[in-house]
C-alpha cells in the first residue's frame, strides 16, 4: 500500500469551510474511484485556503501499471471535475510535472 498526500486550493482564499465539508470530498473521491486506481481507504482535512487528502493506493502489480502519484492525481483532477461541490468550490490540480 502507498499513501500519497494531495490538495485542492479553493477558488475564493480565507472563504470559510463549510460544516461536513471533508465528508463530502470523502465521498466525492470513493463516487469516481475507478477500479484500477486501487483506492483502498481516504481521509480529508478542511482547511483555511485548501481541502488536503491522504489517499491510501494498492501498491502497482508490475511496473507496467502507473504510479501511486499518476493514479492519485487521475483521481484528484477526475473528481474535482466531475463532482459540483468540488468544482465548485475548488480549482483544478495543478498538472504533474
């Protein structure tokens, strides 16, 4: 298992979190976790200018598969797009460099 730590910075700095706010990027994560992203477990944290996870990922079968940081980024930036509440809130991850 890998643990990779990820960030999202909201679109309106100091703007205050919003009561269940980490819950639902929980939630909105497991929602649009595709089975090859071998998401095994999530947690959350609302900050003042930012909403932080650590995601905990299946380690690669081969080296063939992606990296616990590509797969977690895929994820990051598919759920911010898909999901209102995040797209909303927050912007895009920055691309991997």
């Amino acid at each position: 298992m890998e643990i990779v730590y990820a960030s999202l910075t909201r679109r309106q700095p100091g703007e205050a979190a919003e009561a269940g706010e980490a819950a639902e990027a929980e939630d909105a994560m497991w929602a649009h976790a595709l089975p090859h992203i071998g998401l095994q477990h999530v947690s959350a944290r609302s900050d003042s200018g930012r909403l932080e996870f650590l995601l905990y990922l299946m380690s690669p079968g081969s080296p063939c598969e992606p990296s616990a940081l590509c797969r977690a980024h895929a994820l990051l930036t598919h759920s911010q797009q898909a999901s209102p509440q995040l797209n909303r809130r927050y912007l895009p991850p920055k691309p991997l460099t």
